[in-house]
C-alpha cells in the first residue's frame, strides 16, 4: 500500500479542517448506518496510550435515552445560564441565552462515548505517569472520527453541557467508564465557513498559538 | 471554497489514518520550519469547547530544556519498568525494558503542549460542567496536528511517561498549564502499517469499538 500523499491530498485535507464545524443545527433525515460504520472505523485506527483502545460507545437510540439525555443537558444549560446571570453579565447572559447548543432535538444519531479507566489492555503503558493519557486517547478518536464524518458530508457536535454522572448512570454504564462527549451526528442543514460562536460574536479565534521557546 | 470532498480524498484519508503511527525512530536530519508551521495550522483550524483555543506550545529547542525533558522521561521510564517488576511479571517487564517509547535523543522537533486550565477565553461555555473539555480540546488539536504532519511524511511520537508537574517546572510554565503532551516531530526511519507494540507482542490491535444500545 503506497505510503505518500499528493500535494493535492494535503490541500484537500487542509480543506477539511477548515471545513469541519461542531455541528448544532441538523436535518432529520436519516444518516446509512454504512456512513455510521465508516466513522467509527476511525476508532478503529485511532493512537491510544499503550494500545489500551479505552473507548466504549453506547448508540443511543431509545426515545427514554435520548430523552434522559436531552432533559439531562437541559437541566445542565439551564444552571449555566443562571450562572452567567449570577455573574451579572448580562450581555453575555443574553448571548448565552441565544445560542443553540446542542442538535440533541433533530440528529438522527446520537453516540455516548466513554473511557474505561479500569481497561487493564495496554498494561497501563504510558498511563502509569499520565492515567488522564486514556480519556485524550479517546478524544483523539472521535477527532479523527469527526473528520472522517465531514469527508462524507456528515456532521458532528460534540455536546459537553451535561452532568457527567447523571448521564452514566442514567445509561447504565459501568462506574469505571467516564463521559468523554455526547456526540450529535447527521446532515448538517448548512455548511459555514466560520464556528457560529465567532459568528455570533461570543469567542473570536485567534488562530495560530503562539509559541515560547525554552 | 468548495466543501464536498470526493471518493478518491475519503479513500486517501482513511490511508493518512492506516498509516498514521507513534513514531519513536526518528532520522536526525531537520524538518523545515514551513512543515512544522503548515502542522501547528491544524491548531488554528482545531475544536475547542466555547473557542476557549486553550493550547499553549513551547518549542523545547535548547539543549538544557531537551536535557531536562530527556532525564524526566528516563526516571518516569525506570518507575514504570520497577513497577512492572515489582509486579512479579517478568515477561511483562522484560518485553517493556526492550521497547523504545521516545525518541527525545533524536527527534529534530520537540513540542511541549499544555492546556491552560486558567484562560477565560470562551467565558467557561461547555466547560462548566465538564471542565477536562479543555484539555481534551488540546487532545484534538494534537491529532489533526498529527495527521496533517503524516501527510507530509513527517512523524509525530506523544511521549506521555513523564512527571508532568517536574516537567512544567523545569520548562518555566505557569501554574494553570497542564501537560497534554511531549511532542517528537521529525522523519520517521521506516514506514511501517502496524504499532510497533503490536508488531513486538505489547498488545493486540482489536479494532472496531463494540456499541452498545441503549
């Protein structure tokens, strides 16, 4: 199997970075569980400290989980709003308050992914120093699923406003496994060029990180 | 711009992944600063919850930083090999105290990436709930770092066997930066389609995530 890449390759790669969004805004329609199966083939290639592969994913499909999902990021939303209100921003309350931040209502698929802290695969290689090694590991993962979604023109949001603890419990999973993102899939209804948040005036990016030499 | 992507790019990236590796067998000829640039751009394209971009990197460039860097990893290396000793599983430690888990010595480029926990750019949004979101954001950016650095043939090894508090001393960052990761960047010796903790008998790949439904 050929081992290069065409400078083509890397523009069009360069393309998908640029192009790829977390996704809040979905069409209903479904997504083919090939195209489902192909982002999760990801995970398949994806770097894990020691090959520890800690990433364990629960589709969550019935209407009483999605449900507990849905109520659980509410309540989560809800409590952030009131805490920008307690701060006494209320500019910031207000833009809070408009955005959407979850396509919990509308994606067509909606994976719980998780880290097993107790996977004794890998032998703790690499995570003796760092254990935390293992939930980066699984970002990792769904970053490189992300982009592999975006190629197909499915979206992705990463949807992190929930009470991690409920939410386990809620889809009973064992107490070792830790929630690394509740991830939103399906077709995007647009494609921007910018993230809604620097659209709508809440963070701007700054770019390229500035970077100390020592 | 255009934002579809075709069969040829997604077969092509489902290759960049297949072909991705955790180099630690670097040739000691330099990358060019234009590739090294044209990798941290992926930090500039990067997720970050709330747009918090929380990513700080510190070019570990002289040789007193390398030293330090180097010598942490060596006493972090001979406490994980003591532990498996200790453990009484001798074939364990033996087959660790024969693998190569860094290429500090030889590795052209270094990065040290950090999250700062402290920044209050994105204004806590997505992260009051689950603050490790930020340090996962860094995790994401490393990978399409990762990918973007393979698709110029160059390797990129996260060394993660390190004291990070000892390290983020010696490097002179302030209190609020984690480490995510010790980055070795350069031309990896071979190309090779399987880890080379596979390939030694460390630990099978399994492959495809079981999902559960809920």
């Amino acid at each position: 199997m050929q081992t290069e890449f065409s400078p083509e390759f890397r523009e069009d790669l360069h393309r998908l970075m640029r192009w790829r969004r977390d996704v809040r805004r979905f069409r209903t329609d479904p997504v083919d569980d090939a195209i489902v199966a192909r982002g999760l083939d990801a995970f398949a290639m994806a770097p894990s400290v020691g090959l520890s592969e800690p990433w364990r994913v629960i589709n969550v499909e019935s209407a009483a989980a999605r449900a507990a999902a849905l109520s659980n990021f509410q309540t989560a939303n809800a409590e952030a709003l009131a805490a920008y209100r307690e701060d006494g921003d209320c500019e910031r309350a207000a833009l809070y308050a408009g955005l959407k931040l979850s396509g919990m209502r509308d994606a067509p698929v909606q994976l719980a992914v998780f880290c097993n802290d107790a996977t004794t695969k890998g032998a703790n290689l690499g995570a003796r120093s760092m254990p935390e090694m293992r939930a980066y590991s699984v970002a990792c993962a769904i970053s490189m699923m992300w982009l592999a979604l975006r190629a197909e023109g499915v979206g992705l949001g990463w949807v992190s406003i929930l009470d991690e603890q409920a939410l386990a419990t809620a889809l009973e999973v064992p107490d070792s496994w830790k929630l690394i993102g509740y991830l939103c899939i399906g077709w995007p209804e647009d494609q921007t060029p910018r993230a809604e948040l620097e659209e709508l005036g809440w963070e701007p990016r700054i770019g390229l990180p500035e970077m100390e030499r020592r």
